[in-house]
C-alpha cells in the first residue's frame, strides 16, 4: 500500500537526532494504518503493545493524565543512535509529545507531556547489500527474510572474537570431550555422521546447549545398542531435528566436530553418564563455540528457523536515507526482545551457558553473541562484558566495606544458586548433578568442603538460605518454594528427597542469602557473632559424612553435627500484625522483615500465656521470635518448633524426629536474645 501524506516524504536523514511532527493525533496515526500505510502500521503496532492502558484515552481525544496537568495531543518521531555505527542499535522513536522535553525559561515548551510516558521504539537495520553511511550493525535473519543470514553473522561474530578479543582463548589445542559427532569437511552438505572417540585429539569443536522436551520417542541416541551403528556412521535423516541442525551449521561455520549429549554419553549407562557428567566444565569450556537453541521447546522442534512474524504483524517497511529517487533505503521494523526462550528455565542449560567461554543463542526473536568481551544482538547493539569470572563471573565490592578474594567467590556462588534454583529439571534428583561442574570451579577458589550445595568454611552464612518470597516485593517473590515433585523419570511419586532439610537443595524455588551490605559482611567476619560451631573441632569439621563433595552426583543424606543453645518453643495463635502494632505502641520498631511479608507468611515464636495476657503483657514479652515455613502449607497443623540461632538475630527452625535428630522446617528472626541465653548448649544432629 502507498504511504500516507505524511510518511510520503519522510526520510531517514530528517529524523537522525531531530524532533519531527507526525500526526496531530493518536486518532490520525491509527487511522492511517488501518488504511495501509507501512509506517504508520509499524508505529501503531508498536504502541499497542507498549502503552495500551494510555491509549484508549488518547484515541477518544481526552488526557492520559492527571487533571489539570497541561498536555499535547501531536505525534512526533525522533531517530536515535544512528552516528555510533548503531552500537546501541538505531531506533526511531514515536510519542505523544517530545521524548525529551526542552526547558525554555525555566519551563518546558508546549510540545511535551508530563509522565507516565506515551510512547515506542522501531529498530531500522541495513538490509545485506545495501549499506548505508550510517554503517549500522542491525540485521534480521527470518524464515522470509534473509532466512541464511545467520551463517554469516556468526562466522563474522566468531572470528572476530577469536582473531581480536585478548581476553578470549581461541579454543584450539584444548583437551576434548570423551567423545565427539565428526560431520565431516567436505564443501557438500553432510548426508552421514559418525561418533568418534578422541584420544588425545585436539581440534575445534562446537557444544549444542538445549532441551530435550517432553517427547522423545523415536529420537536416535547413542546406546549399547547403537553405539556400533553410529560410530560407524549414520544418516543425517535418521537424527531428531535440533540435532540436525546444529550438525548442519557445525559444517556451515566450518567447524567439523560438535558434541551433542543424546549422541555422546552413553544413555541408560549409569557409569558413562556419572563420568561425563564430571567434566561438563571442560566440554562446555573448551569448546570453540557453545550453540544454544534458546528458541526451541523439544528435539523435535529445530531451532534455527525464526519465525518472528505472527498473525496480524504488520510486515516492516523501507525508508530512504535522502529524498532523492537514487537514494539508499534503511529497513524498519517492530524492535526484538533478547529473551533467550525455553532453554532460560533449564537447569542443566543454565550451568551450559555460565561454563560457555563464547556462545551464540538462537534466542526467541533473533540471535545473541556472548563472550568474554563483548554481548553483540543481531538487531546491532553491543555491549562490553563486565570483566570475567574468577573462577564463576563477575568480581563485586561492597560500598564501604571492600570484599576479599574468598568474599568476592562466595558472593557470585550465591548469586549462582539464586539464579540456578529458580530453573527447572526434568528428574529432579539432577540438582546437584546439574550443577557439579560450576561447583568444582567454585571448590578450587575456595578450598573448602562442599556439604550438599553449601560450603563447609562459610557454613553458618550457607545454613541461613531464605526462600525469596518471604523478603521481597519484586515480582519473582511471588514464586513460593514447594517440595521437590516426582516426574516420569524419578521412580517414586508425590515429594521427593533429592538433599538434607537444611540445603537449598530440599526446596524448588527462588532462594537467597543474607545481603552483602557492609553490616552483614562485617557480621560473618566476625565468628564472634556465631552461635553455633562445629561439634568435631580437631580437624574442625561440621560433618563426618563422606557422601559429599563436588564430585558427588546425588547427596540426598548429609549429617551435621554441631553444637549450640536451642529452645522449644510454640506456634503462637496471635497475628503477626497484632504483634507489630504492639510494638510501635509500646514504642519499640520492629523493621526486621517488610511488614506485608511479615503478615501474610511470618508466625510468633514464644511461649504460651494465658489468655488474658496474650496482648499486653511484658510488652508481648512471651515473643521470642518471628518464624517463617520454607514451605507455606508445612505450618498448618504444626503446634511447637525447635529453634536454633546461628548468629546474634537469626537462625533456624526445626523439627524433632523420633531418633533424636533434627530436620530444618524454616527460619526465623530473634526478638528476644535473653531467652535463648539461658538454654544449655548441646549436641546437634542436623538430616
């Protein structure tokens, strides 16, 4: 269809870093794309989907704004990011009034409206062929659009790390995995593949990252029984479709060897399964290239093929770079999302993709290239890498209080298991499996005993994980941990117990740790402020167990044993609020946890008092402290708990067993230290 009258002479020149008149109106911008102008079709789609609360409002000619507030109903564009050779990719922007609202004598001119903003972004990129003086970076690669782009863009992204990045090793000459898929190195597609065994072998090789998805009937791999067949060689037809292509872009990008876990670790082979599993970090690590198929839910779906566009999207359009009939054209269109795709909530993908040295994602609407220097998108933004990992990623301090080397660990190991323990795993008794090779990089930093996912030399921290929703208001705290569940492939049903009580193992879910604010640093420097200590101190150890270590695939049994003051105490009937309101009465803040938090999942700890007493008394003196359940629906029914401090204000709330013995229920906050200090201190056995 014909532009509109507007959109007619519009041209790239005239938007770059200038503020253009567009519409009058929303109403005219929507109209004119319900008629088929190109433009103006990209501009209301993108609205819609960006500001659709505002919109009604604007379309009816009335103000999206608070009364009174003055306001302009006109449409303006304005390109941004076109003279850094797109570097944070180039855009132009459409609003309802100026993106940037100019002061003239102290006030903004009349073209500008106050917030929320109205307004979206439409990326333009080169098509291949025609370059621009702008030189910008953008591309597409799509299943109707240059749909064999993405070969070049990765075999540029490649070699450019591997010929110009210091920080980045080339990848030749590193040790291989066990076995490799060799795809052959002729100039013709491959028809055949074989599995090869590498002794000693030193070549390039690509790492495919995916899922396997639900349905893996059918799907060739490698077993006792087609071990031969496929060392001897295979059709490429004979193989599920993800792998397929990743074989195919292997011998695309020049590449000849690929590792693929279906076809390279022996299933059903409990053994080659347990020693593969042990050397993720130098198959992802050393590989050349790590392939993600973020995309991609299954084997069977494929990856490469973007088809971005969906029903009712309006196609992108052309815009010349000058008026003139022999000028350029740039390509503009809906901007894309840098969502990775399925493959983001997989357990074993996330330790993939942090153990990579460079990797490409096929992500849901276009590719990412991450290395060691630099994250490149193919819509042309880039970016720097913070400086690598020592040993897991980025090195942090603490305002006011500088971390040291083991701190710096310790603290990126934790953000490790934040972001670990919100992924999925098909058997759920992977959990420690899935995360072995990031534990060993961690283990040769630390030096320190690994006890079920928590470090033996920073034990008292580790013991106090906090399920994520009881602390925050962000909307990932709206995710409460639940008990691990049987799946197909686990033999047991409902619950199952993939690691002791007091890991964050024993939960599915978001976790984290105490902050790393300059008080807490200082408190867990300090042993002054434990309140626990092992029960065996020559050599100090907090378990006996020899079931656990990096190397140990499955821990779902650990014993600690240790030594400090723990208390009976009951589950008290009266509401947290109750007891806050109680406080503030009597002149006493209580701020230890947000207080819509503390309400809805937080229960008191004390001791029972009569009726009578149970709001006034001693200034609620019979609180002890403020309990939280790991698992929500475990506090129904539960009358008393043991609890256990483990610093000055905090520790843990437990369980009895009929053996004695002690299982982690929750967490709680101490109110009232004097209590705790009169207990006799004890022998603990922690499961």
């Amino acid at each position: 269809m014909p532009p509109c009258q507007r959109c007619t002479h519009l041209t790239i020149a005239q938007l770059v870093d200038n503020d253009i008149l567009f519409h009058p109106n929303l109403a005219s911008v929507k109209s004119s794309a319900e008629q088929g102008c190109e433009f103006c079709s990209l501009c209301w789609h993108a609205l819609q989907t960006v500001n659709h609360r505002q919109l009604d409002s604007l379309l009816r000619s009335e103000s999206a704004w608070e009364e009174g507030e003055a306001w302009t109903p006109s449409m303006w564009l304005r390109g941004w990011h076109f003279v850094d050779r797109g570097r944070m990719g180039a855009k132009i922007e459409i609003s309802c009034g100026l993106s940037l609202g100019v002061m003239i004598d102290g006030e903004r001119e009349s073209n500008w409206n106050p917030s929320p903003y109205v307004g979206a972004s439409l990326e333009v990129y080169e098509l291949p062929g025609q370059p621009s003086k702008y030189k910008l970076a953008g591309r597409r690669s799509t299943v109707d659009q240059n749909p064999e782009l993405y070969i070049q863009l990765i075999q540029a992204w490649l070699h450019n790390c591997c010929t110009r990045h210091t920080a980045c090793r080339p990848g030749s000459g590193d040790e291989m995995p066990t076995r490799v898929i060799d795809v052959g190195e002729t100039k013709d597609e491959p028809t055949f593949v074989r599995l090869v065994s590498t002794k000693g072998m030193r070549e390039k090789y690509i790492a495919l990252s995916y899922c396997w998805g639900s349905d893996t009937a059918g799907i060739l791999t490698l077993s006792s029984s087609t071990y031969t067949t496929i060392t001897q060689g295979v059709k490429m037809s004979k193989l599920a479709r993800t792998h397929r292509e990743a074989v195919f872009l292997a011998h695309a990008i020049g590449i000849r060897y690929i590792w693929i876990d279906a076809l390279c670790i022996i299933q059903g082979d409990v053994a080659d399964w347990e020693r593969e599993s042990k050397i993720m970090a130098r198959v992802y690590g050393n590989a050349v290239l790590t392939v993600i198929a973020g995309r991609s839910a299954g084997t069977k779906d494929g990856f490469i093929a973007n088809e971005l566009r969906g029903h009712h999207v309006p196609p992108p359009c052309q815009l010349p770079v000058h008026g003139s009939a022999s000028s350029n054209t740039l390509t503009v269109d809906l901007c894309r999302n840098q969502k990775i795709g399925p493959v983001s909530g997989r357990g074993w993908c996330f330790q993939e993709r942090k153990l990579s040295r460079r990797a490409v994602v096929f992500g849901e609407q276009q590719l990412i290239f991450r290395c060691a220097t630099e994250k490149v998108l193919e819509n042309g933004e880039a970016e720097a890498t913070i400086p690598p990992p020592k040993p897991l990623g980025n090195t942090h301090t603490t305002a006011g209080a500088p971390l040291t080397p083991q701190e710096e660990v310790l603290k990126e190991w934790y953000q490790t298991v934040f972001e670990f323990a919100q992924c999925s795993l098909s058997n759920p008794h992977d959990i420690f499996a899935a995360s072995t090779a990031l534990a060993q990089q961690t283990s040769a930093a630390l030096q320190s005993r690994y006890l079920a996912g928590i470090w033996e030399g920073d034990i008292v921290r580790g013991l106090l994980w906090r399920p994520y929703y009881h602390f925050t208001a962000a909307p990932i705290g709206k995710i409460a941990t639940i008990r691990p569940k049987a799946t197909k492939l686990t033999r047991e049903s409902g619950s199952v117990t993939r690691s002791p009580s007091w890991s964050w193992a024993a939960v599915e879910g978001p976790v984290a740790q105490v902050a790393w604010n300059p008080v807490q640093v200082a408190k867990y420097r300090d042993p002054q402020n434990f309140k626990i200590r092992p029960k065996h101190s020559n050599p100090e150890r907090w378990s006996l167990d020899d079931r656990c270590g990096v190397d140990a695939l499955h821990m779902p049994a650990c014993e600690l044993q240790l030594t400090g003051q723990m208390a009976n105490v009951r589950v008290l009937a009266e509401p947290v609020t109750d007891y806050i309101t109680g406080q503030q009465e009597g002149k006493q803040k209580w701020t230890k946890v947000p207080r819509p938090k503390a309400s809805r999942y937080g229960v008191l700890l004390g001791k029972n008092v009569a009726d009578n007493n149970t709001l006034g008394g001693e200034n609620w003196g019979h609180v002890v402290a403020v309990g939280f359940f790991d698992v929500e629906d475990e506090r129904n029914g539960v009358e008393d708990v043991w609890c256990l401090p483990v610093v000055r204000d905090m520790g843990l709330m437990l369980s009895k067993q009929p053996d004695g013995k002690f299982c982690r229920l929750g967490w709680f906050l101490l109110e009232r230290e004097d209590w705790f200090s009169g207990q006799e201190e004890g022998h603990i056995s922690l499961c």
